[in-house]
C-alpha cells in the first residue's frame, strides 16, 4: 500500500509539472517496466546472431520512443512484436503464461547444436579491459555439453505484456552452419537496422534518458551480486528512476537520477560521471565533518576565515545541515555510514571556482568563496613516526614498501607496532607477511557468479578464488608485538581485502570504525552521452564466510571523534592504539 501510494504521488507530481503534458502517464511507465524486462532478457539471453549484432545502446533509446508513442494495449503489443522479432525470430505471444510457448526442437539435419548465453560475471557490453568477468554465447552439442547447469532447449521466459496477453523468450536457439536458427524475416530485419541507423539521438530529449535508465536497470538486474543481501525492491526503484526522467531537463538532472537510482544499492564501487558534465572540484578553505549528529568545523586553513575548530554548522545556504546532506546522501551508493560521511562531506563542499557558500554557526552566518584547489589542502600526514621507545606508527596510505624494508630492523627490535589503514594502502600489502606466523589457508572468499538464466535465478555456479600463495610468512616476524591496527569508513576495496587478513588471522587489534563494506574487482559500462558507470562486479566475503557488503570489517575497538578532540587537535583513533600496545 505505501509503494503504490508513494507512486501515485510521484505521478500526480510529474502531470502537475510544466515540464510534461504527457497523458495517462502511469500506463507509460507500465508500457516501460514491461520493456524494460523484455529489453534486458533478449539483450543477454536470447541467443540468436541477430540480436547479438544490434547496437543495444542507441536501440535502447529508439525503442523507448517507440513505446512512448502507444496509446492502447494493441498499439503497445504491435510495437512491442516490430521491435523484437526481427532480432529475436522465434520470440511468441501467448494467452498464457506457460513453457510449452515455445515450438519443439527442429529434425533439421543440418543442427550443429543448441546455443545459449555464458556470463561470468559480465562481459557483454562491458567496457573492462583484462577483467575476469566475459560473456560468451555457447554451443553445446551431442560431444560437448559440459555445463550442467545450462537451460535446455524449449525453456523460456515469459513476460506479462498486459492481463491477457504474454511474451515468451526462449533462452536456447539451435544453431546451424550460417548460424542461429530460425532467420529473422530479411525485410524486416533490414527495415529496423536502417531505421536505428537513421535514429539521431537527441540527449535533450525523455527517450534518451529513459533509453539509459532501462539499459543500467538490465546490467543490475541479471549481474548485480548482492541482491540476495539487500532488501530493496529493485523494481520499484526502476519505476521511480522512469518518473524522475519525464521531470529531468539536463544532462545534469539525468545524472542525478541515475545516481539516486543506484544509491540503495549500497555499493561503494559505484561512480557515475558524463564526460561533458563539468562538476565543481573547488572548495571553501575549511573542512568539516559529522560527529555523532552535529556537523563540525574539522581544519580551517585561512588565518582571516571567522571559523575554527570545533564550530557547529546549524545551516548551509539556509538549509538545515541535516536536511541538506539528506538530499547529498541520496545521490551516494555507500555500504556503511563511514563510506557514505566520506563522501558526502567531501562533495557537499564542492562547486564552481569563485562560488559561494553560506554557513551558519550558533554565533553568526559568513559567506566564503571556493577557491582550493582540489587536495592543495588536505591535511599531511606521517609515513613513519617513533612514537617513544619502541612503538613505531605507521601509515599503510602513505608509506612504501622500500622504506618499510629499510625500516624493518627498527620494527623488529619494537614492542608495539601501529599500522594505520584509514584510506587505500601505498602499494605495501607485502607487509601482511611479516604478522602471518603460518601460511595463508583461507577458503574461497571471493566469487564470480557463472549466470545462464536471468533475474538471478537457480541454478548458478561461482568462479571461486583467494589469495593463497600471494600471503606467506615472511622474516622478521612481527606478529609478536603488540599490534594495532587503525581504520574507519574511508578503507574500501583493497583495502578491505588486507584488513580481512587481519580480523581473520588475528595479526592485531583493529581500532576505529567499520570500513566501507564493499569489496571486489569493479566492472564498468557506457551509456549513451559519455556518461561511464562503474560498479561491483563479484560478490567478497570475510574469510569466516560471513557478509561484507554493507558491513565492513568491523573493529575490536570503537572509538568515535569527539568535539573536544577536534578542538584540541588530537587523532583520537592514535591516541586509542597507542594505549592499546604500550
């Protein structure tokens, strides 16, 4: 019930909008939920040679303003049967929602065999060089059917295309010597590609950017790893990226709809970017960050700037703190709070070289120009210090593996050792061999799914791996100090992997805060208008088998930043560890 509320207000909202004269709006969006399923099951599972040639990217958009144009139920079925059965021939409508749809297998005497979609991961329409994830379309004969898995011939996939009426796909196609059968009608295979290939595609125009949101709901709808984790009606976000689309007016507004489109996802991994989209990378000459639920002033470094440490943000541009990162985080895929605080307090600062920012504290509202350039103030910090005899600190973020080499002598003769991870390791992951006492044995920890069928469903496999053999001891052993280890939301990825290696081998007392939960090698695919999107692409676990995503690596030790310490200058993370290993 509050779904569909919440859909009626959303399409009451957009009919009141200037911005759209568009009739009946609600049976577009449904005309365009049900294309969007059937676009995504002939893309990267329906077999045949035609479809597999199709431009699917400019297709994407040339058949939403096909389907935009339907007014009826028979004007939608029509234009649903002129799109796709010149690239999909043995595609059926039905009375019924069944899998004898589909004829039976062919005596032809010449089938070499039967065909059907492989996807490690994904690779079709990827644009990840030298990655582990591939798709490939595979024949499997009477000698060679190695995949068990696999669906068989006459099984398909069936899409309602109204309440008497629907669309059966099937998932194998036989294959001959000129390749899949049955052929598409030449005539109107040839009338579709030459009426894309004349399609100009106007990126001002709703068909281009409903095109694009139907084309990222497909990659994340068959190929996303962690569904099984989240509690998100992908669905339902699909239906209010297509509403959000008929207000947009820019490229600008396209992109923060898809941003707000994958953000439930919570995949730190994920990055939206157009090429021609300018984005403010300057900032005010101060920084601030969240403590508990008070935003707080955290390093000023301009001497005449009438704000220090410690300060409260009540306002921003006379918006309530809370109420304007509301609408940042919402444009942020993020696992854990600390990922998503990272984030937003950088980019919530961010604008136009020169712009303005008006901030209010407890005591007064100032104005400040952005003028930093990007990093020319972040704070620096040490790669190495000797904290007093024998406790070494040492930043993984920071400190390379020749120097941490040179200091290996000083480390061994330590009794307290602090590594500090809250950030992405310098490339020093070797150092991990000098706190194993035995070698690494850890089980799969990271998989690959192996997807024949799509929405997820069984039967699947997983290409299984870990990192056994890249791990071993190595001398001076260092796993006999007193070992902390200091991290917070901002170590995702690599960084995770090595901060598993330590929570499951116990090589130290992890102190701070979960890390951003998201793990994994990314993959990435292009969408019309230069517009690059980046995402997880396998699915990480901790070494014990339980979740990461969205989790973290979490700390033996919590400790959360305070007022006062911001005040009085301290990195209460060190204080902690140090007290820990003395």
């Amino acid at each position: 019930m509050i779904k569909k509320a919440t859909t009626v207000l959303l399409i009451l909202f957009i009919c009141c909008s200037p911005k759209s004269d568009l009739p009946n709006i609600s049976k577009k969006i449904e005309n365009l939920k049900t294309f969007s399923k059937i676009y995504g099951y002939i893309k990267y599972f329906h077999p045949s040679d035609e479809a597999f040639g199709l431009d699917w990217d400019k297709f994407s958009i040339y058949a939403a303003s096909k389907v935009l144009k339907c007014e009826t139920n028979e004007a939608f079925v029509k234009t649903i049967d002129s799109l796709f059965s010149p690239i999909a021939p043995s595609i059926r409508f039905s009375n019924s929602n069944g899998d004898t749809l589909i004829i039976k297998n062919l005596n032809n005497s010449d089938v070499l065999g039967e065909q059907f979609w492989f996807h490690q991961g994904v690779g079709y329409g990827m644009t990840m060089q030298n990655s582990p994830y591939y798709s490939q379309r595979i024949i499997a004969t009477s000698e060679n059917d190695s995949i068990s898995f696999r669906p068989k011939y006459g099984e398909t996939t069936n899409v309602s295309i109204n309440e008497n009426q629907y669309l059966s796909i099937p998932l194998v196609v036989n294959v001959n010597e000129a390749g899949t059968i049955p052929k598409s009608s030449k005539k109107e295979l040839e009338y579709l590609i030459t009426n894309l290939n004349n399609y100009k595609i106007d990126e001002s125009s709703i068909s281009f950017r409903l095109g694009n949101i139907i084309n990222a709901y497909n990659v994340f709808q068959h190929f996303f790893p962690y569904f099984d984790v989240l509690e998100l009606d992908w669905e339902n976000e699909l239906e209010s990226a297509l509403i959000r689309s008929f207000k947009d007016s820019s490229m600008k507004d396209h992109l923060i709809t898809l941003r707000k489109f994958t953000s439930p996802l919570k995949d730190g991994h994920i990055s939206i970017n157009a090429k021609d989209v300018q984005e403010g990378v300057y900032s005010p000459p101060f920084s601030w960050e969240w403590v508990g639920d008070k935003l707080i002033v955290s390093d000023v470094w301009k001497d005449n700037l009438s704000l220090k440490e410690g300060d409260e943000i009540i306002k921003i541009n006379g918006i309530d703190s809370k109420e304007y990162f509301e609408e940042i985080n919402s444009m942020i895929s993020a696992g854990t709070v600390g990922w998503l605080h990272h984030k937003s307090q950088q980019l919530s600062l961010l604008g136009e070289q020169g712009s303005k920012i008006t901030i209010e504290t407890i005591n007064q509202t100032i104005e400040v120009n952005r003028n930093q350039e990007p990093y020319s103030n972040s704070k620096s910090f040490n790669p190495y210090t000797k904290i007093d005899e024998g406790i070494h600190y040492i930043n993984l973020s920071l400190l390379d593996m020749d120097t941490f080499n040179y200091l290996l002598p000083q480390l061994e003769k330590s009794t307290g050792l602090i590594f500090d991870l809250r950030g992405y390791p310098n490339s020093n992951g070797e150092i991990i061999n000098h706190l194993l006492k035995v070698g690494d044995t850890t089980k799969a920890w990271m998989y690959i799914p192996k997807i024949v069928y799509p929405d997820h469903e069984q039967p699947k496999d997983y290409l299984t791996a870990n990192w056994n053999g890249f791990f071993e001891p190595q001398l001076p052993y260092l796993g006999d100090k007193k070992v902390a280890v200091i991290t917070d939301g901002k170590a995702i990825s690599y960084a995770e992997s090595l901060m598993a290696f330590v929570k499951g081998y116990n090589l130290g007392t992890i102190v701070g805060q979960p890390t951003a939960g998201t793990n994994g090698n990314f993959n990435t695919f292009n969408l019309p208008g230069e517009i690059e999107i980046s995402w997880t692409g396998m699915k990480v676990v901790k070494h014990d088998g339980s979740q990461l995503h969205g989790i973290g690596v979490l700390p033996d030790v919590y400790v959360q930043k305070t007022v006062k310490g911001i005040i009085q200058g301290k990195d209460e993370f060190l204080e902690k560890a140090i007290e820990i290993v003395r």
